[in-house]
C-alpha cells in the first residue's frame, strides 16, 4: 500500500512534464532499438565470410526473416556499414534522451522546492515551536535532491533496463530459444537478491537522512550558540558531542553503504554466470551445429547488452528507494496542516487603530515532551483606543508577549476575543491585519544584508536615504550607523553579529517605524538599552505613536509609565489597569515595583554623581 501511494506521488510530481518525458522516452526506445538491432548485421557479416570460405548458402538471422530481408541481400561492407549507421543513430538519439529526462527533473524539484517554501512562509508560531530547523534545511537540500534522482537518473536507467531486456531477450529468443532459456537461468536468483537488497536499503536511507537532520540541527546549534560554548569553556564538551553525532552517523552510513556495495557484485557474478552458460552451451550446439556461428556471434553481443542495464537497474532501484524514503519526509512537511489561516469570508481592512480584547482566554498546547499545557491568558479584556498608547506591564513570563502576539495572530486567538476597529481580527486577511498591526518582537532578528535593507524591510522598495535616516534617528540609532565603515551600506553577520544588542534593538525598532503601520507594538524592545538612551528613544516614541495606536511591553516602571493606559498582568490574569499615577495610588503589584524600581534608579544617579 505504501508502495502505491509513493508512485501516486511521483506521478503527480511528473505530470507537468509528462510530454517531455515522454519524448526523452521516444528517443529512449530507439536508442535500444537500434542497439539491439545492431549485432543482428554482424552476424550477417559473419554467416557471409563463412558462406564465402565454406562455399555453402548462408543462414538468415529469425528476426531479418521475419521482416523480410536475407542474408544474400547485403555485402560484408553494406552488413558491417549498416551495424556501425545504427550505433550512430543510438549515440545521437541519446543526447535528446538525456536532455528530456533530466532537465525536467531539475525542474520539478525547483516546483518542490517552491512548494516547501510556500508552506514554510504559510505556517504559524506554533508549528516552528516543535520543527527543528536542522530536520527543515536536510529536507530542503538532501532530500530534494533524492527526489530529483528518483525523477531522473532513476528512471531513465530503469526504463533502459525493462526496454533494453525485453527486446534483447525478445531477439534472444528468436535467434535460439533454447539458449534463450539457458542465459535465463540466474535472473530468479537475482530477482530475489536485489528485493532483499533494495527493501535493506530503503530503511538504511529512511535511518540515515532521520539522524543527517538530527546531526544538521545540533551543528546548528553550535554555530548559533559558538559565543555561549566560548564563553563558558565549553569547546571540547562540543567537539566531543559532535564527534558523537558524527560517528552515529558514519556508522549508519556504513551499513547503507554496505547494502548498497552488494547490488553490483551480485549482478556482475549472475551476469558472469549467464555469460559462462552462453560459452558452454553455444560452443557445444555450434559443434553439433544445431544453431548457426552468427546466431552464436549475436548472442555474445546481446548478454553482453544485458551486462549494463542489470547493474544499471541494481542502482535504480537504489535511486527509487532513496527517493521513496525522502518522499516520506517530504510528504509530512507539505501536508503539516496549517493553523493559521485566511478565513472564506476574510476580508482586508483599512483600520483606524482601536483595540478590544474582550474577555480572552489562551492555552498554549502541549509540546511531545512537556505534558499538560503551557501558561497563557485567563479572561483578559482591555480597550485601546486609535490614538492612544497602552503599557502592557508585569512580571517575565507573565503572559505579556503573548497578548502581543495574539493580537497580530501569530497565534490564533479563540473567536469574539479580539477585535480591530470592532472587527474580529480572525475575519481579517492575514496580510492586511499583519500590515495594520506591527510588532516588534523580543527577539531581535535581523538579516544578513546592509543596515538600509533591515530598516526597509517591510517596505516595497527601498525609501530614500533622507527617509532612512529619520527611522533610524527616531530609534537613535543614527549617530552610532555614520560611524561605522560604510554607514547604512555595512553589511550586518548573521543575526546582527557585529552589532551590540542594543544596537539590535535599535534597528528593529527602525524597521518597525519604517513600516508605517496603524497599530505600533513594541514587545520589550528596550531591555538591551541604557537608561539614558531609553529615556531618548521613548521621548521620540511620542512623535512615533502621535496618530497611531501604541502599545509598549515591559517589565521595566520608565518603558511604560507615560503611556495613557497601563495593564498590569500577573500570571495571564489582569490584576490592574489604569493611568500610572491611579495605579500607584491603588498600590498592588506595580506600585511595589515602581517604588524598587524608583530606589534603584536614585541610588544609580547618586553612585553616579559620587564617582
């Protein structure tokens, strides 16, 4: 059954392309036509040099016969000259046969690729909270490229082998079918050797690109975190846990690669066989002179014909198996269903910015190793009006982020919770909702291209330089970019890694301004900045937020307490929601923390002016 539905696979991943594999097929066929044809006018040559020296009337090869043409029609010349017109007319046919079956495959894999991209841009926050990225980037690469070998070479040389062996042992048979059955003999033994191998190999490649993405995500991780493995000494804990990695994966590559060194001895020894059957049996009948020299000339050329595609389809089926295997993972990904989606009757919007969460309760599902559910939101409902700009204060993991991400839908909020402009956001397009509403995460990303390309990420084109600038000194971040080598044009290492974090931060609160949006969330974007510096970019946040809907996630009293409104959430539940100065008077949770927060920020200035 598995078997089954992997060529239903294949075969709708061919059927763009089925013409052009059809005519590299065409020209495959007459590639072997002609090559089987062939050996027939040598043993035409070689019954007229015998009928010359011996003085007798020479035999006709069954299948000339059967078309209607004799020995007695040809010369030796016009035999040996129609034997070598043939192996040219099969080189040349075999240059289209390539071209037809190749490219293709080249082509259809482009389409897989497309596709895993597709899907991997259409998932959301919760199918990257268990994928590991290692497990994506082998399926993007080396499993494509087992696909592509099963939709080419795989193909190619297993239909050489069925077209080539039917019609050798087609014209076998016409020539001799006693000897015919006696080159016959090996083929069940062989049959049976490569289903045991090929089945071995299947599951040796399944194992083998299971642990390559396992290997591909811990190398991953390594470079991610080399600063971390420096910093705590921890380079030869890494060496030798890689070492382990590496030598799991030699060890299973070895026994794939041992299955895989079985096919072609095997088939060379049965070959070996066959061809040792036609010596014995064909000299004792020429002897006796039951069959002709010729028909015993043809059929050393026609094992020798088989010798090829037999070996050829040990490795095919090898390619198919690989490929089986990959189709597999490749199945998994493509149908990982997608939670996050546009609705039928979603529609875009023009939004003014007002905010209602009403009455919002969020789980997080359980991982595979972490049992139950994740804390998230209990019953929260706020209003923020266009204009306004909201804090979202409390404690680190408190259930602030996840509001934040909530709101754009990273991840899916239940229905009738959360409205933009009095529209439920689930009965908005993603891509206008995501337009609307910006959020800057936490967690810093930035990409490996210039300054200018991260700022302008969210736009179209690339705004002027002038436009660039204003961003970047809202974030006050443009002093510190003129100072570097190529100002906006640096190149940034992967991540930012030439940056500091609050740099990072900086650029990402630039990129979001850039984006225009109606409704600005920034969530915890100042935590790598110092005091002053903060204090800078907030008074520049007013100008920011003037028309717009703000938002602002902190666990820090001076990121939020000019904000017209405040939520205070504690453990997924609002525990407070006012001004700064009505939550100060209501005491609680914020109004300790400011008073910690107020002491030791006078006991900072008072260190600082003492020294």
């Amino acid at each position: 059954m598995a078997l089954q539905h992997d060529i239903r696979r294949a075969a709708e991943l061919l059927r763009p392309e089925r013409w052009r594999y059809a005519a590299g097929l065409g020209a495959l066929l007459g590639v072997n036509v002609s090559d089987v044809i062939a050996p027939l006018f040598l043993a035409v040559a070689v019954e007229l040099a015998e009928s010359q020296l011996a003085g007798t009337l020479p035999s006709t090869p069954p299948p000339l016969a059967l078309v209607g043409l004799e020995t007695q029609m040809f010369g030796i010349v016009a035999a040996v000259a129609v034997y070598l017109g043939l192996q040219v007319v099969a080189n040349i046919l075999r240059y289209p046969m390539l071209m037809w079956t190749a490219v293709p495959s080249h082509r259809i894999t482009q389409g897989v690729r497309r596709s895993i991209t597709n899907q991997l841009l259409a998932q959301s926050q919760p199918f990257y909270d268990s994928a590991k990225s290692g497990d994506l980037m082998s399926i993007a690469t080396a499993d494509v490229n087992a696909i592509r070998m099963m939709l080419g070479p795989a193909i190619l040389v297993g239909a050489d082998t069925l077209m080539l062996v039917s019609l050798v042992l087609c014209v076998m048979f016409l020539l001799s079918w006693q000897l015919a059955l006696v080159t016959l003999i090996p083929l069940p033994i062989i049959y049976f050797v490569t289903n045991r191998l090929t089945h071995m190999e299947y599951k040796g490649f399944e194992a083998v690109q299971a642990d390559l993405s396992e290997m591909t995500e811990r190398v991953r991780e390594s470079y991610a975190g080399i600063r971390i493995i420096q910093g705590y000494a921890r380079e030869a804990f890494d060496r030798d846990r890689f070492r382990d990695y590496s030598l799991r994966h030699y060890t299973k590559n070895l026994v794939l690669a041992r299955v895989r060194a079985a096919f072609d001895p095997t088939l060379d020894f049965m070959l070996g066989v066959s061809n040792v059957l036609v010596l014995v049996f064909g000299g004792i009948w020429v002897a006796s002179g039951q069959i002709a020299v010729g028909t015993f000339v043809a059929f050393l050329f026609l094992v020798r014909y088989l010798a090829g595609p037999m070996i050829g389809f040990g490795w095919s089926i090898s390619l198919v198996q690989r490929g089986r295997a990959s189709l597999e993972r490749l199945r998994v990904l493509l149908e990982a269903p997608i939670e996050i989606y546009d609705e039928p009757d979603a529609a875009p919007i023009d939004a003014q910015g007002r905010i209602e969460v009403r009455d919002l309760t969020f789980e997080y599902a359980a991982k595979a190793d972490e049992p139950g559910v994740r804390p998230g939101l209990h019953r929260v409902s706020l209003t923020v009006e266009p204009g306004e700009s909201l804090g979202v204060f409390g404690p680190v993991g408190a259930g602030k982020t996840t509001l934040a991400r909530l709101l754009t839908r990273l991840y899916e909020p239940p229905r009738g919770t959360v409205f933009l402009d009095g529209v439920d956001v689930r009965d908005i397009t993603l891509d206008s909702l995501r337009e609307q509403i910006v959020l800057a995460p936490q967690e810093t990303f930035l990409f490996s291209s210039t300054v200018e390309r991260n700022v302008a990420l969210a736009l179209e084109s690339v705004p002027s330089r002038a436009e660039i600038e204003q961003f970047s000194r809202l974030a006050h971040l443009h002093d510190e970019v003129l100072g570097f080598d190529a100002g906006y044009e640096t190149m940034l290492g992967e991540r930012g890694v030439n940056l500091s974090g609050g740099q990072r931060q900086r650029l990402a609160i630039a990129r979001a301004i850039a984006a225009d949006p109606r409704v600005l969330i920034l969530d915890d974007c100042l935590s790598a900045v110092d005091a002053q510096t903060e204090d800078a970019i907030l008074r520049s946040l007013r100008t920011v937020f003037a028309g717009r809907t703000g938002i602002l996630v902190s666990h820090r009293i001076r990121a939020v307490r000019d904000c017209d409104k405040i939520v205070v959430v504690e453990a997924g539940v609002v525990t407070g929601y006012g001004t700064h100065a009505e939550l100060l008077e209501a005491g609680g949770y914020y109004a300790q923390i400011a008073t910690q927060q107020l002491r030791q920020e006078e006991e900072d200035v008072a260190a600082q002016d003492a020294s």
